[in-house]
C-alpha cells in the first residue's frame, strides 16, 4: 500500500450528541473521510444507538460521505429510508442475513456502497463467493455493538488474509477495521493491510479534542507505512 492512503473514518458513537455537528464539523476540519454511524437496534446486539434522524440532520451538516453500520437484524426493511435520509453507504454484516447477496444487490440499487462485515468469530473464508459483489470488506476488530472496547489482537492473522484476498480477487475493494483502533492500534491494522480505520474513543473521547486525536491517529497509522 502506497503512502498516505489510510483512511479514517470517525464513529459518532463516541461522540458528545449535544454538540454533535460540531464534532462532525471538526472531524471534516481534521481531514475525515468518511463519517461512520453505527445503528443499533437491542437485536442483533445487545445495544441501542442512532437512527434515521440523525442521519438526516447529519445530511445538513456535512459533505463527508455517511457510511451507516447496520447492527440490526432486519437491514432490508430500513434500506430506503436510511437512503432519502441522505446516507452514501451501507455496511451489512454477514452473520445472521440468510439472503446476503439480495441484501448487498439491493444496496447496489439503490446507487449506494456496499460493504461486508465479518465479526471476530466469522473466518475471512466466507468473503470468498461474495468479494467480488462489494466495494469494501469490514474486519470487526472487537465484538460488535459498544464503542470503548479493546482491540481484539487475534483479528490481525483475519486482516492479512483479507488483504490477501482481495489483492487476489478485487483489487481496489477497501479493507476498512472497527473497533478498539486507537494510535497503539492503528500501525498493527495498517501494516497487516487495513486501509480505512473506523475510530470512536480515540477521536471524539480524547481530552485535546478531535482535530489532535485525527492528527495522533493519523500520524500512528502512516507510521506502518513508512
Ligand atoms: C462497535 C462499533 C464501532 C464503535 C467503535 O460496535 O461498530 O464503530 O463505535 O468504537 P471504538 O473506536 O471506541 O472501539
Ligand atoms: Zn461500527
């Protein structure tokens, strides 16, 4: 991977929702990529998060692309909505989705990126049928659902081999990581083949703000590219 190319993409799960444009506005300030929000639903994990609504009032507040983490157990049903309400993107896991090619099919008609997740327990053996059909493979890197969770380091061995895949199968497809990536991390996922890193505590919970906390992480991750 050529230097420079790391991505990041800020999950707002971490954020201070009283002041959430705010933060989004200093993230695009500090060079995001990408702006990722995750949906919970008490489901498909134990959890509750965002919804339509925020990404709406998201849409007014940003021209980063919204990529939209759905940890839910039905992501069809909620496909279009997300979609007027301005997202660019879709992230849909492989686990519990008995029609995933239908499901990534209909986010492809919709116009939108699409991505596959894997969680930690989910070998990369099961990307192969469905690599060519997306534009971006997610490694979870903690157990899906609560931000400030430490990094799980048996991912690493799963991201190589991902990267090696797609080197293989579809080149240019993004090798995004979530969860526990922070500047100790980061140079783990990026020199295992992470292009994009999704981060949440290590941005919106760092005590010298946002702008610093992108700066540390991106200063971290092109470190393994150097
Ligand atoms: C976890 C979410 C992550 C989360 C990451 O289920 O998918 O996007 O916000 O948070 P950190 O970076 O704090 O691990
Ligand atoms: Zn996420």
């Amino acid at each position: 991977m050529d230097k420079g190319l790391v991505k990041l993409a800020p999950s707002i799960l971490s954020a201070d929702f009283a002041h959430l444009g705010k933060h989004v506005g200093e993230a695009e300030q500090a060079g995001a990529d990408r702006i990722h929000v995750d949906v919970i639903d008490g489901h498909f994990v134990p959890n509750i998060s965002l919804g339509i609504p925020i990404v709406a009032s998201l849409r007014r507040v940003t021209r980063l692309p919204l990529e939209i983490h759905l940890m839910i157990s039905d992501p069809d049903v909620f496909l279009d909505a997300f979609t007027e309400a301005g997202s660019d993107a879709f992230l849909v896991h492989w686990e519990g989705n008995n029609n995933l090619h239908r499901t990534l099919q209909r986010v492809k008609g919709l116009g939108k990126r699409v991505s596959v997740v894997i969680n930690p327990a989910t070998p990369a053996a099961v990307l192969e049928e469905i690599l060519r059909d997306v534009d971006q493979v997610v490694v979870m890197t903690v157990n899906p659902g609560f931000g400030h969770q430490p990094f799980i380091h048996t991912t690493l061995p799963k991201i190589r081999r991902v990267r090696q895949m797609i080197d293989e199968i579809k080149r240019g497809c993004d090798l995004e990581v979530d969860g526990g990536i922070d500047p100790a991390t980061a140079p783990l996922v990026v020199a295992a083949g992470a292009n994009v890193l999704v981060a949440g505590s290590a941005i919106f919970s760092a005590g010298d703000g946002v702008v610093a906390a992108m700066e540390r992480l991106r200063a971290a991750a092109n470190r393994a590219l150097t």
